[in-house]
C-alpha cells in the first residue's frame, strides 16, 4: 500500500512530462523511451538464454525474465544522483522504468503465475475506477483525498483480485485528477506555488513517500548469497550488456521510424540511463 504512493509520484511526473512545454511533450518524443523499456527487457532476455543454451545448465532458461526488472525506485535515486534534476534522463528513466515494470508485471502474471488469473475482476474493477474518478474530475473535486479513497482503493482491487501486483494502483488515476495545462519542469521548485490537485498530492506525499522507501528497502535488503553459479553469470551478463545495448539499440531504431530522444539528452547520457536501468531488485526477486 505504501508503495502505490511512491509510484503514483513517479506517474506524476512522467505524466506531467507529456504536456505542452515536457521533454515527452509529443508522440515522437515518448516512442523512444517506450522502445528502449521493450529493448531493455528483450536483449538481457535474449543473452541469458542464449548463454543458458550454450553452456547450460538447461534448466536455467526458465529464469530468463530475472535480468529483463528495471527497479523504479533505486534507478530513479541513483540518476537524481548522477543528473541534475531538470535533466531531461529522469522523465526519460521513468517512462522506461514504469514501462518496463508494468511489462514486467505482466510477464510475471503470464510465465510465473502465483495465482489464478481474473480478468472479468480487472476489467470490471478498473472500469469503475476510472468513471469514478472521471465523475469527480467533472464535479471538479479538488481534494485529492476523494481520487485516492474511491478510484484508488477500486484500481488497487481490480489489481489484486485480477491477479496482478497492486502497487501500481494509482498509475492509471493520477492523469485524471485536475492538473496544471504545463509542464515547468521536472521536480521545478515553482510547482511549490501551484494550487491544482495533482501538485496538492505531490507535496503532501513527499516526505512519507521517502519514509516508505526507507522501509521499502528494510523489507527487501538482506538476500544471501547460498551459491553463485552459472545462473548468477548469465543475469549479470543479461543486466550489465543487455541493458544498456537494448536500450541504446531499440532507442536508436525508434528514431529511424521517427522517434526523438528529449532534447539535451546525448548518447552518451544514454548510455549511463541503460546502465543505471540495469538495476533490477524487487521484480527480479519475484521472477527467481
């Protein structure tokens, strides 16, 4: 529950991203992001199975979806870290991430199922959470407290009873609250004086969103290392190669059927953002 407001957060600003003024203002902006997220997952993908081919053990290749998790949370502090935060590779990052945890998710669903799938419960659930918060946005509710008790709490149902991981629960509300007509920026500190909904369950969740991270990755930290074979070579060859040359090479392709990276970021930046994307945790988990 506490992580549905860290990734509605991260939603925010991706969403905010694609208005008039963001670095994903136009459909030939965000193609490029969204290839990169499908080249991310398929190359790491492609090399862990290649290398579990050749030099076996065979029964490894189920666990080729391991290196395909970007972690949203760390690879998201790790380039606020590295970039400056009006850098065009964070809402870049962020598409890419959320895009490939959201495939990642339903890769679990489909390959790695932990229950019995439901989607009359997804569709029927989701589909009220959505005219819910389209009633409320029409009644021009202004409280954002109204989006997350009613379509939230419906979103994160149609998720867990549908079979799928409910954290993402508010991804598909947040575009529907009232919001700003443009994007200042990414993290931009004049978004502190703006009064619509969205920017109001920005800085109200803020600071708790960072106490969640912390407890996030109490719950998480601390794996051991039992035994490092084959396995643990073919992930790192499919997250620290992999990664970076899906990202790089599906990028690039988007551009040649028009896509365009955001301006100011170089290949070079590009480059770092498939490394630092390389960082798959919590997902990867829930595949081994």
């Amino acid at each position: 529950v506490g992580m549905v407001f860290f990734f509605a957060l991260a939603a925010k600003e991706v969403f905010e991203a694609t208005l008039p003024g963001g670095p994903l203002a136009s459909p030939r902006r965000a193609l490029s992001p969204l290839a990169a997220a499908v080249g991310g997952m398929a190359v790491p993908a492609l090399i862990y199975v290649a290398l579990a081919s050749i030099r076996g053990p065979a029964d490894l290749i189920r666990g080729w979806a391991i290196p395909c998790a970007t972690d949203i949370a760390f690879s998201a502090m790790v380039a606020r870290i590295i970039f400056p935060s009006t850098h065009p590779a964070i809402p870049f990052l962020l598409l890419l991430a959320i895009a490939d945890d959201a495939l990642g998710l339903i890769i679990l669903a489909v390959f790695y199922p932990s229950g019995a799938l439901s989607f009359s419960a997804l569709i029927g659930l989701m589909a009220g959470a959505v005219l819910l918060a389209l009633w409320l946005r029409r009644r021009r509710t202004q409280s954002f407290w109204p989006y997350v008790i009613g379509p939230g709490a419906l979103s994160w149902g149609a998720l867990y009873l549908g079979g799928f991981h409910p954290a993402l629960a508010l991804v598909p509300v947040v575009p529907l609250m009232p919001h700003s007509s443009r994007d200042l920026g990414l993290f931009d500190p004049r978004e502190e004086y703006r009064p619509d909904t969205l920017n109001r369950f920005e800085h109200w969740w803020a600071t708790p969103v960072q106490v969640v991270l912390l407890l996030f990755g109490f719950a998480n930290a601390g794996v051991p290392f039992e035994q490092i074979g084959p396995g643990t070579y073919y992930v790192l060859a499919g997250l620290l190669l992999g990664k970076p040359a899906g990202i790089l090479v599906f990028s690039g392709a988007a551009r040649l059927v028009g896509g365009s990276l955001p301006p100011g970021l170089r290949t070079s930046e590009l480059l770092v953002v498939g490394i630092v994307a390389s960082i798959g945790f919590t997902v990867s988990l829930f595949f081994a």
